[in-house]
C-alpha cells in the first residue's frame, strides 16, 4: 500500500491558533487497484512542537485493505507535507 498523494486540500477557519483543520482527497495505490478516498484531518501542534494529525472517513468509505495501515501511512504523509510547507494555512 502506498499513498501516491493528497490533493484537492481545502482548510477550514478556525480560532484556535494551534489546529488546523482541512478536507482533502488521498489518492492510494494498493497490490492491484487504486483507489481516490475522501478524508478530513486535524492538524495540532502542542506546546512542544510535536505534531499530531487526526484523520477521519466519511461515514460509508470503504477500501479493499486494512484501515490501520492507511491511516499511519497517510497520517505520515500529511506530517511529511506539513514539514514541507506544502500544506495550506
């Protein structure tokens, strides 16, 4: 499984300086097919500066492989985007 990338990133207003929120697209590559899933996330640095992203899935999304490993690997490549500077403010 392989997350080829995240696209279509829409931020959300909030007040709290700390988190950000978004909608976006994740396009994923499994063994034999691909798949465009639709997620949102919550970006939040705490005082230390760690980051911590919480990912959510319309109610009715529904992949052929294991939710665990997709959310770790997208979880990482929105960490990886965030360091980047590639996601939106």
């Amino acid at each position: 499984m392989k997350v080829l990338e995240i696209h279509s990133i829409v931020g959300e207003d909030t007040l709290i300086y700390y988190r950000r929120n978004y909608t976006a697209i994740a396009s994923l590559e499994f063994m034999t097919s691909k798949a465009d899933v639709k997620i949102s996330f919550t970006l939040e640095i705490d005082p230390f500066g760690r980051k911590t992203v919480y990912l959510e899935y319309p109610f009715g999304t529904d992949f052929d492989y294991p939710v665990i490993p997709v959310t770790k690997a997208i979880k990482e490549k929105i960490i990886t985007m965030d360091n980047e500077g590639t996601l939106p403010i």
